[in-house]
C-alpha cells in the first residue's frame, strides 16, 4: 500500500479558508497522513476552543471524510501565565485504517511545545481503552433515583 507522510508547520498569523485547506489536503493524494504545528483550535481533536481557523480544516475535513489522529493532550505549554496550554500538533490522515496507527507525546524534549509522533502499523494495533467513570449502559434514571434516596443533604 502506497501513501503520503507529510508534515506542516502553520503560523499562527495566517488565515487560511476552508478551500485552501481543500486544496492542500488534496495535494497530498488518496492515503497519507500529514502531521505537525497546524496552529489551528477545534475541540473535536482536543483543543480548549475552536477558533476560525479550526472551522475552516474541520469543514474542509469533513467534506472529504478525512481523519484527524490525535491523543487529546495539550501540546503547547506557554510560559506567558495569561495563556493556557492547549493542543496544536496533530494529524490528519486519509485512506489509512483508523486502527492501523498509535499516538505517542514526547515529553523527553524541553520546548513550549510536546511533540507527537504517530506509529502507523500494517496490522490493527491494540489500544489500550481510555479511562471512563460511565458506560453506554448505565442507568441514569437508576442512578439518579439512588442518589435522591440515599443521599441526606440537610446534614450540618
């Protein structure tokens, strides 16, 4: 199977459209993966916001039902204390098998940024599941009826 590696790096200063997002992701052919600084917010990969920009790759994502392979986790750590860390490296991938790649942070380098590498296999590659206080089965109702039961508020 024949594919694309690329990596970006996006200033943060640039405005990019929606089509010009398109246009570059279609450059890259019909399986790939492109990674890097996209400099970009949406929460669907993980970040706090969704900025313009984020909107304008999620669109041109979805109209070409391309993947974006993120771990959720931050990866630029600003020594301003008026920002936030936030998640701005990451992956967009097309034609590859979801289950086929694994994500890894790097946190061994000292920058304001953690970088991500991705691990693509030609085989499904078991992932551990993530963490949940809740399955698709619980029973809200249930749950919400004990609570109202066994819970006394009016304690001092």
């Amino acid at each position: 199977m024949r594919f694309t590696v690329a990596a970006i790096y996006s200033p943060p200063r640039h405005s990019i459209s929606t089509d010009e997002y398109k246009d570059f992701l279609q450059t890259l052919g019909n399986r790939f993966t492109v990674g890097g600084e996209w400099n970009v917010k949406h929460t669907q990969w993980g970040s706090r916001p969704t900025t313009t920009k984020g909107r304008n790759l999620w669109r041109a994502m979805r109209c070409n039902n391309y993947d974006y392979i993120s771990n959720g986790v931050p990866t630029y750590w600003p020594t301003d204390l008026r920002k936030l860390p936030d998640l701005l490296d990451f992956f967009v991938s097309h034609g590859l098998p979801t289950n086929n790649y694994l994500i890894h942070s790097n946190f061994d380098l000292s920058s304001d940024h953690t970088p991500v590498t991705v691990s693509l296999s030609t085989a499904a590659i078991n992932k551990p599941l993530p963490p949940t206080l809740t399955t698709r089965n619980t029973d809200w109702n249930t749950f919400q009826h004990y609570l109202q039961e066994n819970t006394k508020l009016n304690m001092r």
